[in-house]
C-alpha cells in the first residue's frame, strides 16, 4: 500500500534516501550514482566510520569485535540521518539494531536492494575487506546472512529493488523512476505487494 505522510510533500530530490541489503548488493556504487542524478550528497556508512577512526573496517573487528563495530556503526548513523538532503549507503548489518531500523525510517526512504546469495557471492568472492566473509564457505555465510537479514530489510524498507544481473547505471535509473513516480503521487512508500518491485530474492 501506498500511504501518505508527513513527508508527502516532500520531492524525489527533498526526501534522504538509505540503501540497505547485504554485502555486494551494490549499495554504494548505486547510491554514489543516484545521489549524483537527484543532486544530493551521498555517504557511505562503512567508509565514514573508516575516515572517522583511521583504520578499515576488518581492523575494527579484530580490535572491538562485531560488537564494538556496530557501536559505532549506530552512532555513525545517527549523525548522517540527521543530514539532508542525502543518500546513504548502510553497512549490511545496520539493521539488526531495533533503534537503526527506527532512525531510517523516520528520516527518509529506505530502499532494500535485494539479490540471492550466490549472486552476492560471485559480486565479494575476490573481496578480503569482509570480516565476516573469512570463512571456509563464504558462500554457505552469506545464505545464512540472506535468512537473518532479509525479513528486517523487509520490515524496514518502503521499496525493494532486485538487483539481479543489471548494470549499476540501470539499477539507479530504475530506482531513481520510482522513488520520482511514488513522490509525483504525494505518497510515501511503504512495503507491500503494490509498493514492492521484487517480492522474493531467493538465497
């Protein structure tokens, strides 16, 4: 269903935009694209807590742990929420904190960018910036990541774009169609079989 809201008013260009799915669903190189097209700033979570630190992402983990990492991968996000208008690249865990699924959806549209997982697995398999890819079945991981993730990227997005085989600069068109058609209407997008593109993505 496609419901209004407080921020019915707001454009494609007005409204912040936060991408969320799992490792290699092209959060990034899409956002950086569509923020471009919309005229906004875009960020990317991991890498703004990698510039606020001075150090990657896989040493974090080995210092802090995964607890230490999503400690400050929440506070992180709940600076650049407070930016506008912008796009933002999530890390793929951000969601599994109650309070970050909350912060997104009230500061802007949240777009899952769904893929299965042996599609992620061939987009990461040359990737060693994964901590929580170092494992002997890396492909067996992001199937199980697939199963935890996907019912709270579900719950948390207003739209969910399969990303299948499409290049990054159509995937951002696509995107950037909707998001313009759901804003042209004076609604906010929330999930449901009419505001979905893909329903399923299987792992």
């Amino acid at each position: 269903m496609v419901t209004g809201s407080p921020d019915a008013a707001l454009s494609a260009a007005d409204r912040n935009i936060f991408l969320v799915g799992l490792m290699g669903a092209g959060k990034t190189s899409v956002g950086r694209l569509l923020a471009r097209r919309l005229g906004k700033a875009f960020y990317d979570c991991d890498h703004e807590i990698e510039r606020v630190t001075g150090v990657r992402i896989p040493v974090i983990f080995e210092i802090e742990g995964e607890a230490g990492f999503r400690a400050r991968e929440s506070k992180m996000l709940a600076e650049l929420v407070q930016r506008s208008p912008v796009v933002v690249a999530t890390g793929g865990g951000a969601v599994l904190a109650e309070e970050n699924r909350a912060l997104l959806k009230q500061h802007g549209t949240v777009v899952y960018l769904c893929a299965s997982a042996q599609e992620l697995w061939q987009r990461t398999r040359h990737d060693r910036n994964r901590p929580l890819l170092q494992t002997p079945n890396p492909l067996a991981k992001l199937a199980e990541l697939y199963n935890e993730r996907d019912p709270l990227y579900r719950e948390v997005a207003g739209l969910v774009i399969d990303t299948g085989s499409q290049s990054v600069s159509a995937l951002a068109h696509r995107l950037e169609q909707k998001l313009a058609q759901l804003a042209s209407a004076g609604c906010t997008p929330r999930l449901d079989a009419h505001a979905t593109d893909a329903k399923t993505c299987a792992p």
